[in-house]
C-alpha cells in the first residue's frame, strides 16, 4: 500500500476518491485535509515501531486521516485501533482497508469532534499526525487528550516544524497533562504527552468551540 514504508506490506482496496471528494465538497468541505498523505505525521507512522512497543496496547489515531497512524499500529501488533475523524469519508477508505486486509476484527472508525473524550477510552496511544496547524483549536484538542488517555498512556505528536507554539505547554498544563518535545532526526518535531501523575488542573482555557468543523479532527 502507498504510504510510509511500514505498510507497503498491506492491500490496497479499491476506493472511489472521486466520490468521496465529491460527497465533502457537498457536505461544504471545500479543504479536505484527509484527501492526502502529511509528512511528518507518515514519518512518525514510519518510526513507531522503535518509539514504542505497540504489542497489545489500545491505540487510537486521531484526527486519522487516512489512517496511516493506526494502521502502522495495527502493523506493530497492537491489541485494538480506533480510527477517529470529524469526516465519514476518510472514515470509508479506513474500512476499506481494514476489510481487505483481514484487520476489521482489531479495529473500529468513529466520527469524532475535538473537545469530547475519544469512545471507549482510556487508550495506551493516542497518535496524531500534522494536527497543530491549527492554533485555535489547541484547547478543544488538548481537552480530548486529557479526556482519553489511560492513567499511564500516552499521546505522540508529530508536526514538520522546527519550532511549535509557546503556549501549547502552558495550554497542556491546565488540563493535567506533561508536554516534552524532541527533533527527529527524520525531519519532524515529536511531541510526547502524558498525564501529570498528580493530574491537579488549572481553569482550561477555551480556544474555540468542539462544534465547530474547523476545530474537529
């Protein structure tokens, strides 16, 4: 399959990218950003597998995309994936590869809005790929992470640049969680998120509102 090397190994589907394109763009989503592959987040796909050991854990991959996330998850013999978007269309070519490759029993898509906790938390790993382009939807995504994660889980977060909002940690300190970054040397800043063992939390500050599509992953 087309992507990050890890899943070259995969089939496949056929899928009608066309139809799918054409059903956002009536839905209003003129700018679908599940419509292609974002770097940083294929190459934390790529790279997961030595960052951690996925052997019977619960990942879930937000803000999925195509899935490549939780399919490298899957891959790395994880227990359960949970494929999470605001949009059903991505949603469609996640099934579709699940299916042909035998994987739907160990895995499940949902709609999703940041801001509400993931289904059937708390998960091992939280994956998230190219998801802090957005400044003003930081808060609705931090609410989720804090809301999903198992006492002892984890979030990894990949984003292309040298250099990420300063008030991320500051964002992610209200809600109880610790924020550390690294450079990789594949090009991308990881971003490692956990909860506070204390999980004592400061007023959230409000970036914008969890209905809002704009601020849904």
């Amino acid at each position: 399959m087309r992507g990050p090397a890890c899943l070259a190994p995969l089939r496949e589907p056929a899928f009608a990218w066309d139809r799918a394109l054409a059903a956002a763009a009536a839905d209003g989503d003129q700018r679908p950003t599940w419509a292609y592959a974002w770097p940083a987040g294929d190459r934390l796909a790529q790279d997961l597998a030595q960052l951690i050991d996925c052997r019977g854990l619960r990942v879930a991959d937000l803000g999925c995309g195509r899935g490549h996330g939780g399919l490298a998850a899957l891959c790395a013999g994880c227990a359960r994936a949970l494929f999470a978007d605001a949009s059903p269309h991505p949603l469609g070519w996640v099934d579709a590869v699940l299916l042909a490759n035998g994987m739907e029993h160990r895995a499940e898509t949902r709609l999703h809005r940041w801001g509400t906790p993931l289904p059937l938390g708390g998960w091992d790993l939280i994956y998230g790929g190219d998801i802090l382009y957005r400044p003003e939807c930081f808060a609705a995504l931090l609410d989720t992470l804090a809301d999903s994660l198992a006492p002892t889980g984890r979030a990894l977060l990949a984003d292309p640049r040298l250099e990420l909002e300063p008030d991320l940690m500051q964002l992610a300190a209200a809600r109880g969680l610790e924020w550390h970054t690294t450079r990789q040397a594949t090009g991308y800043t990881l971003v490692r998120v956990r909860l506070r063992p204390s999980r004592d939390r400061y007023p959230r500050i409000a970036a914008c509102d969890s209905r809002d599509r704009d601020c849904a992953g």
